[in-house]
C-alpha cells in the first residue's frame, strides 16, 4: 500500500545524495535547518556524540559529527540536548477525542448498547477534528505522529484507523486506512456470547465472509444469504484478508495470543498485538510470526482474569526475543497523555529493556508497522524531519522539548496548558474572574 505523506516534500529526497560537504560552499535555500553539536540519537542503531542535522526542504540531507553549517542555514545549537526522531505514538484516540466523558465531544467509537449496526467499515479519518487542543499539548511533549484509531462499539471490529502528523494542519493526514482494529479476549467474548469460543468463531466467520465477498462481490451480493454480516465491513475487511492491512488486535491471555498466532498463519494475515500483558509468555513464537507488540510497559498488576501474568519485564523480554515492540497509553488515556509514553520507556529501561531499543520502541518501530518507515521513525538521509530537541535525556520525567520539527517546520510550542499556566500564575491579578484572584 503506497503510503500519502502529507506536504510535497519528497521531491527533494531524489536530490539528497547530490548534497555533500563540497556541496557546503553553494548558495542555499532559506529553507535550511542545520542543528549542531547534539547528542543525535538516530534510531537506526547509531548515537553520535556532537552530531549535526542538516534539513532541506522538510528532508535530512546530512547526519554526522563535525559538519560544517551550510551558508545561509537557520543554525540551532543543540550543546548539551539530545536530539531524537519525533515521537510516534502507535495506538491512540488523538484528533477523536476531545472529553472522554462528553458523548457530544467523543467520537472515538460507537456507544456500547447502542446496538449499533457497523464496525469494520467506520473510518476515523470521517471523525477527525485537527483543531483538538489535545494536538498542540502532545506535540509539545515531543510527539510528531500518531495513529488516531477507533475503539470497537458492540461490533468486534473498531474500524479503520490512520496515521496522521501533529501539525494540526489541513494536510495533516498522513496514511488513511492504516490499519484495522479488533477486539478479542474477554473484550471479544462480551461480544459473542460471552465466551471466546463465540468470539474466534465469529472472527473466522467474518475473515470467511470478507474473502468470499472480496473474490467476487456481484456473485456475493446475488447469492441468498442471511443479512448477518454489512456489506460495507465486509468491504472494508477486504484489504485485511488481502494482507495489505494490519489487523491490530486488543488481547492480553497467553492461550488467546495463541490462538491469534494460529489465524495469522491460517488466513495469512497482518497481525500487531495491543496490550499484550502476558505477551512475554509467547515471545518466541510471536518473534517467529513475526507479530509485533504495542504494549503498556507499565502494567504490571491484573485488572482482569487474562491479565494474571502481567509483569514490568514485559518489554524486556520480549526485545530479548527478537519481538517488535512499540508503546501505548492504557485505555482511557489514549489521547491526553501521548506525551507520557517517554516516561513509559524510561521505566522499561528501568526494568531491563536496553535503552537503544526504548528509543526504537518509541520511533522507528512504529513507523514499521504501518509501512512508514522508509521516509519516517528515524534520523537517516532521505527521511522526513520529524525531530526533537530535548534539554536532556528524553527518558526522565523532568526532561520537556525545546524543538519540535515536524516535516521540518520548526513547530510552534504554544497549547491551553501552558496558557492556563500563563493566565493564572499570579493570582493577585485583578484581571482574572473573582473567583480566581488569590486571598480575595
């Protein structure tokens, strides 16, 4: 699936390998970011002690140490931060959510009882809100991208989910239909049932039902059949049975993850893990399905029957295996606090999990699971500029971005928070309302 980047921007990627040190002496565009002395972490495996970005037209064209600032850059000295790929959170309800608790300010997914009648087919693209303040306090805290993706209602599907920037801009889009999501585990059973034997029948009946429509729907629609499955989600399922879509799946039990490893291989398909918590109990046999794992570092007490094997070392040990992993926020928390998923590796790191591959967990890895990651998720020649300069070490809770780059625009820093925090610093003002003026 041919992934649409937003901004025309790759025009440039063609030119790159023309640009060279020798190159310096040229005339350059105004358009020419040079961030200098850093501590550059690529997310491509390599750490560069007084590193240099160099940004043309939104595309990097130079990573090393000791480069010369092309003539005519906006030049930022970064001596003493570090420099990382822009956060890309995997699994999120960014740009749908506004309040989770206002129905009217909540369109991340159809109310459960409502008996609604669609799953598969809803796109979240048709419910994104760019203009969110959620947007600019995330992509303050150092996120560029997100998959904004719908929560199933009483379906066992959620619908479509896409990838889009943190720029708030009308080009914001960056994937439409970037993946699928499905319940199973106990969330699946209360949809069929209320056992998983009704929830993995009906999941095999609706990949049935999909590849039979998908092979030749006008014979589809004139056969006689029950009205059980809408056509629109056996359409939209199409692109799952076709393997060109992943299905991300919320599950948790090891005998459940078993039994998910069995249908990727039975039907072929594209599978990543959300939750995941006894995840570390398959991590051999989900390495060799090659299924990756978006997972809550910090879970570690069961909320849940299925959860009973949760532990802190879950990411540990299934980096160890070979496992694909990524973060996310727990249920409830899927659009605020995109920003905390740096505190979320740095206690992974605590619990093992090699700090290079937190970082990975945070950039690289997400982009490769939705096809992205040849222009986005690290600091390499040719990618996109999504990149972040932090006053220290992005994995401490103390540490916040000085920069943000998105698409190599250096993005503005303002949100409602740090309004708020303006607004009523002093309370002695007698501008503010009554209620707020301190000691009246």
């Amino acid at each position: 699936m041919n992934a649409m980047i937003n901004k025309p921007i790759f025009a440039a990627v063609f030119s790159v390998f023309a640009l060279s040190a020798a190159g310096n002496a040229a005339a350059q565009s105004t358009s020419t970011t040079a961030i200098m002395n850093g501590e550059v972490h690529t997310a491509a495996g390599d750490v560069i002690k007084n590193g240099d970005v160099i940004i043309r037209d939104g595309v990097i064209v130079q990573v090393a140490a000791d480069l010369i600032a092309p003539t005519g850059a906006r030049v930022i000295d970064a001596s003493g931060k570090v420099v990382t790929p822009g956060i890309f959170a995997p699994l999120s309800s960014i740009g749908l959510e506004e309040i989770s608790l206002d129905e009217e300010a909540n369109d991340a997914g159809p109310n459960r009882g409502g008996g609604f009648p669609l799953g598969a087919a809803l796109d979240a693209v048709d419910a994104y809100r760019r203009t969110s303040t959620l947007i600019a306090i995330n992509r303050a805290g150092g996120v560029t991208r997100a998959l904004m993706a719908p929560d199933p209602g009483d379906s066992l599907f959620g619908g479509q989910g896409a990838v889009i920037d943190m720029s708030g801009g009308v080009d914001s889009l960056t994937k439409p239909r970037a993946a699928q999501i499905a319940m199973m585990g106990s969330g699946g059973a209360s949809r069929a049932g209320g056992t998983r034997m009704g929830a993995w029948a009906l999941m095999r009946e609706y990949l049935d039902e999909a590849r039979s429509y998908a092979a030749n729907p006008n014979a589809y629609i004139r056969r006689n059949r029950e009205d059980r499955f809408a056509l629109s989600d056996l359409k939209a399922l199409g692109a799952v049975v076709s393997g060109g879509q992943p299905l991300i799946v919320y599950i948790n039990g090891e005998s459940d993850i078993r039994n998910l490893i069995r249908l990727k291989t039975d039907y072929n398909l594209r599978v990543i893990i959300a939750g995941g918590s006894e995840a570390w109990r398959v991590a051999k046999p989900l390495a060799a399905a090659d299924i990756a794992v978006i997972l809550d570092p910090m879970a570690n007490l069961p909320s849940q029957f299925e959860d009973l094997g949760a532990t802190l070392k879950n990411a540990a040990r299934l980096n160890a295996a070979g496992v694909k992993i990524a973060f996310y926020n727990p249920p409830g928390f899927g659009a605020h606090n995109l920003r905390l998923l740096t505190q979320q590796a740095g206690n992974a790191v605590a619990e093992g999990l090699p700090y290079e591959a937190a970082m990975a967990a945070l950039t690289i890895n997400p982009a490769e699971m939705f096809g992205l990651d040849r222009r986005l998720g690290s600091i390499e020649l040719g990618k996109v500029a999504d990149i972040v300069i932090w006053d220290g070490d992005p994995l401490e809770v103390t540490t916040v971005p000085q920069v943000v780059f998105i698409n190599g625009v250096r993005q503005d820093m303002d949100n409602r928070q740090a309004a708020l925090l303006s607004r009523y610093r002093d309370l002695s003002r007698g501008a503010l309302p009554f209620a707020y003026r301190g000691g009246e």
